[in-house]
C-alpha cells in the first residue's frame, strides 16, 4: 500500500514548533508572572506574544487531529488505540517506575513528596 505524504502537515509541524520556541522564550520578557521573568520587559513583544498565546494550542490540536485523521484511514480504531497506548501507555509506566526508584532511593516515602522537594530545589538554584 502507497502512502501519500501530506507536507503542508510537516510545515504545520514545524510552524507550531516555532510559534512554541517564540512564545516560552518571549515569556520571559512581557513581565506576564511566568516562573522565570527578567527585569525589564519588552513591551512590543506583548501583542506579538498574545496572538502566539491564544493560537498555539489550537494549532497544536489541529495537527493532532489530522494526524488522527490520517492514521484512521489507514487502520481500524481498535489498531490505532492499540499502536497508541503502546507508544504513551509504555513509556508513561517506565518513567513512572523510574520516578518511584529515584524517589524511594533519595528516602521519599510517595511521589508527591519527591516532586514537590524536586522542585524546590529547583527553584532555589540561582536564587542564593
């Protein structure tokens, strides 16, 4: 079977990449109380960093959903939810597993209380 490549959804893809990279570094300069800002802003960037906000993930969820699109022209429903919680449901347990590992060695008793001590100490980094 032949498959047809749709490029415009490629150069989708790499817009949305793009408009992602723009918008988390830009975040650190319109001064919106992100996590990580810099003292003084750049008010230009505020309209620019607007539109880039109220667009990235719609145009995120229109590229999944040809993705999905696609994928279900070529397959069943029942193989696509196979393929896909092979590719998310393994991983996500591996990691967690490794979570849990790395927790249990640095003598957390849950994860909860792992991540909320790993993210204190990364907050305080840089911050003495």
């Amino acid at each position: 079977m032949q498959t047809e490549r749709y490029e415009f959804l490629d150069w989708l893809r790499v817009i949305a990449i793009f408009v992602l990279l723009f918008f988390h570094t830009g975040m650190l300069f319109v001064g919106w109380g992100w996590h990580i800002t810099n003292a003084e802003t750049i008010p230009a960037l505020q309209m620019p960093m607007d539109i880039a906000h109220r667009s990235r993930m719609p145009l995120l969820f229109v590229i999944a959903g040809a993705g999905m699109w696609f994928a279900l022209k070529r397959r069943s429903g029942a193989a696509l939810i196979g393929e896909r919680t092979l590719r998310l449901l393994v991983p996500a347990i591996v990691s967690l597993a490794q979570a849990r590992l790395r927790a249990t060695a640095q003598g957390h008793v849950d994860l909860i209380q792992h991540a909320l001590h790993a993210l204190q100490v990364r907050t305080r980094v840089g911050h003495d």
